[in-house]
C-alpha cells in the first residue's frame, strides 16, 4: 500500500485536504467576498494561536441527519469540556470532517446544523457546516457561497462579537447573543466604534423583538411569527412534527368550532334561527377539517409514532381544554371532566362557565317552545326528552325546508354528524396505530374512544326520524 493510500483508508487524506481549504481559502481574502479581509476572519489568529483542532468522526449513512445530528451533539460536549490555553478560548475552535460521507449527502449536514444551532447558541457557542455543495452564501454576497468545502465538515467555535450577522433574525436566538453582547452595543452608542451593519442589525433584531414592532401587514394581523415559532417538537424524529402540528391545528379548529356554535348559540336566544344555522354551516365546515386531519396522522406508522411517544409523558388530547368547552357548548356536560381543569391557571374559569350555562341545544329547545312546538311541561305527561323528539318530528313532518326550524334542525344534525365522523376515525386512527396499548393521559386506549364514538348530541334529533310517518300523511 502506497503513502497516498495509507492516508485515505485513515482519513489523513481528507483532513489535509480540508486543512489545505483553510489555509488557502478561509484565511485569505476573496474578490467575491463583499468585504475586505479574509474570508474568515477568525481563521488566521486560531491557526496563529495553534487552537484551531480538525478531529474526525465516521459518516452513518443508515441514520443519516439524525446521526450527524448525534455527533455534532457530541463534538459540542467535547468543545465544552476541553482545556484552551488561557487567554485565548475566544479563538478557540474544534473541526470535524466527517469520513465517508458521499458529496449527495450534503444536505443531510445542512439540516443536521439546522436542528442542533439552537443547541449550541444557548450554550453560548456556534456551529457551522461546510460540503462540496454547501448552500450557504457569504452575508456581505448572496451569490458567493463561501461553505462549499472540498470535504464535509462542521466547526464549533464560542459566539463572537460579529455573530450578529447570524443571529439577528431569529429572536430566540438573539436573546442569547444580547445576553452576552448587548452591553458592547450600549457602550459603542459613548464612543466606542462598533462597525455599522452590526449596529443597525442589533437595533432592527433588539425593535423585532419589542411590542408593537412593525413587521408586514400580513404577519402582525395574524400573529403568524408568533404563531410559527410555536413548534418544539420533543425529539428529532421527523414524524413527530407532523403530530405535533397537526395537534396544534385541531385546537385552533376546535376554538373555531367552539366559537360559531357560541355565536349561533346567541343567535337562538334572540329568535334568530337563520343566523344561528349560518354560524352552524361554518362549525360543520370545520368539523370536517378536523377529519381530515385524521388522514395526515395516518400516515404516521406504529414504528414512527413510538419513536417519540414515551415524550409525550401523560400529555394526552383528555385534557384538551379547548375540546371539553366545545362539548359542553354543544350540551355534553359533565362535572367529572371539567375537575380535570380545576387547577389550571387562566383556564378553569372558562371552563366553568361553559359547563354551566346553556348549551346551543339548550337555546334550540328554548326556541321550539316560543314557537309553540314544544310544551316544557309536555302536557301528556311524557318525558322531557319524549316531547323534544316529538316536537323535532312535527319540524321535520309539518314544515319542510322553506321553515328557518326545519334548517335549523338539519344543520344542527350536520354538527352532530360530523362530530359523530371525527370520533370515529380518531377510533380507527389510534386502533390502527397502536392496537389495545392503553392510552396516554389514564384511558384504556381503544375502548375509551370506542364508548365515546357512541355517544350523539342531540340524542332526540337523531330519534325523531323514527317518529316521521312513511308516507306524506299529517304527523299526529
């Protein structure tokens, strides 16, 4: 075996190809660049100061981003816990080329960088990555990308001063940053000189982050930064963001629900049934959203979904708080569920009330009795709930679709029946995912959901049509 060959079966070859990289490109100047001074500024001092190490560490193709994002982990412990001569840590950098890793792979690194810089920004500490084909452009000229590597890599290094440039629009982040440099900021407003693009980033990231910041019509009137930087996913298993996106989606659908059957709640009180059947239209509309949603999480497999359900801990969609209030808007009430809320800050009381006043059934029965088609009382002495299907039956046989009851009726039944769709498939999504295992949050899993499935609202709409006569004769 020749000396060439000796040192690509060690990885020789590579760390010297990419030592070769930044000594001749990193450290030097570049007409592309944008800017005077080397590529990377913080390159020659380190290779100066002998604190700039290129270690190596095997590429895992079978667990792709996941292990790169594992070794990255790993190579921020050991930055962290290594001893820099004194005087000089904030020069201080660990290099790790990553052997065997096909060019193709690149973006593989892109992302494992992507998933673990929150990780080292918090720990006051930046990761960078560099590959033949490195998307990353110099911030001074979009169109030079100064990552691209002769040799996958990444580098760890402390936050400096200059990692505004990187940190500046993402306001997690740059808590971080401000927390270890703000104070720089403050003095060089006295006098002490600080180059003026990064004055102007930390201003636009330190007003980004103040109330009332300005950002575009469309983002503040929906919140939508605030709204997309609610994601934190528990681990790096990719399936576990579409479960916990789609969980956030349904709460959002549920208190829209919520919301039009409260309206159309409202609405009955004051006799308004055509209004109260409008909002029912759109509560029914997004009832079959949250069906829908079912399909997206079906394509999560039983191996996927218990990669990450041990970090679920007792979280379970029982304690959904949105979706109980909407239960009891719609008439299904119960004193034992509302408990499991009790304690919770800013959400018992809404709880409460909504346990406690009346359901849009309710105000629906109320609205058959100014109307003369239900007798509280039910004067026959039926039950209450017989007089209600009775007189359901009588909209139903009496007034066809040209009567604001009759719409009423049949939207109500809309809701109910697209509820009624979405318990079932959540019966069917979780057979399907996890079998008979017992559910999260204290339920018995399938069985829980299977009791649940058979429940209706409004139990004496759905038993009037067994009331209608089959042919068109008066009902009596």
């Amino acid at each position: 075996m020749n000396d060439d060959s000796a040192r690509r079966d060690t990885g020789l070859g590579e760390v010297d190809e990419l030592k070769e990289w930044v000594r001749d490109f990193l450290a030097e100047p570049h007409d592309d660049l944008g800017r005077e001074g080397s590529v990377c500024p913080f390159i020659e001092p380190a290779l100066r100061a002998e604190t700039l190490l290129v270690e190596t560490a095997e590429y895992d193709a079978d667990n792709g981003w996941h292990g790169l994002a594992d070794t990255m982990r790993t190579q921020l412990d050991s930055y962290a816990n290594r001893s820099w001569p004194e005087g000089k840590k904030s020069i201080s950098s660990l290099v790790t080329v990553l052997l065997g890793m096909p060019d193709h792979h690149g973006p593989l690194l892109d992302e494992a960088q992507r998933r673990v810089k929150g990780e080292a920004v918090r720990r006051g500490l930046m990761i960078g990555q560099f590959h033949p084909r490195c998307p990353e452009p110099s911030v001074w000229n979009s169109s030079f990308k100064v990552s691209r590597a002769p040799q996958p890599a990444f580098a760890v290094r402390r936050m400096a001063l200059h990692d505004i440039l990187f940190l500046h629009d993402d306001p997690e982040l740059f808590v971080h940053y401000e927390k270890r440099f703000g104070e720089r900021y403050q003095a060089g407003r006295s006098g002490r000189h600080l180059p003026q693009r990064f004055v102007d980033l930390h201003d636009s990231a330190t007003q980004s982050g103040s109330e009332g910041a300005p950002k575009s019509e469309y983002i503040d009137y929906q919140s939508i930064d605030t709204l997309l930087s609610l994601q934190r996913p528990h681990t790096d298993q990719p399936a576990e963001m579409t479960f916990y996106l789609i969980g956030q989606a349904k709460e959002l659908l549920f208190k829209l629900v919520y919301e039009e059957v409260s309206a159309a709640r409202l609405a009955l009180i004051v006799d308004q049934a055509d209004e109260a059947t409008w909002n029912l239209r759109r509560a029914t509309a997004a009832l079959g959203s949250l069906t829908t949603a079912w399909d997206v999480l079906a394509g999560i497999s039983p191996a996927e979904f218990n990669a990450f359900r041990e970090h679920l801990g007792a979280a379970s969609g029982l304690d959904s708080y949105m979706y109980r209030m909407l239960e009891f808007a719609l008439g299904r009430k119960s004193e034992v569920m509302a408990r499991r809320h009790a304690d919770v800050a800013g959400v018992s009381a809404s709880v409460h009330r909504a346990l406690f006043r009346s359901s849009v059934y309710d105000e629906a029965l109320g609205l058959l009795e100014r109307r003369g088609l239900l007798d509280g009382g039910s004067g026959d002495g039926a039950p209450a709930a017989e007089a209600s299907r009775r007189a359901w039956a009588r909209v139903y046989h009496e007034h066809g679709p040209s009567s604001d009851l009759f719409r009423l009726g049949e939207t109500l039944m809309d809701v109910a029946h697209a509820f009624s769709r979405w318990r079932a498939l959540h019966l069917l999504l979780v057979e399907r995912t996890i079998g008979n295992k017992p559910g999260t949050g204290g339920t018995t899993g399938i069985d829980w959901l299977r009791q649940a499935a058979e429940h209706r609202f409004f139990p004496e709409l759905w038993e009037a049509r067994s009331l209608l006569p089959s042919s068109t004769a008066a009902w009596s």
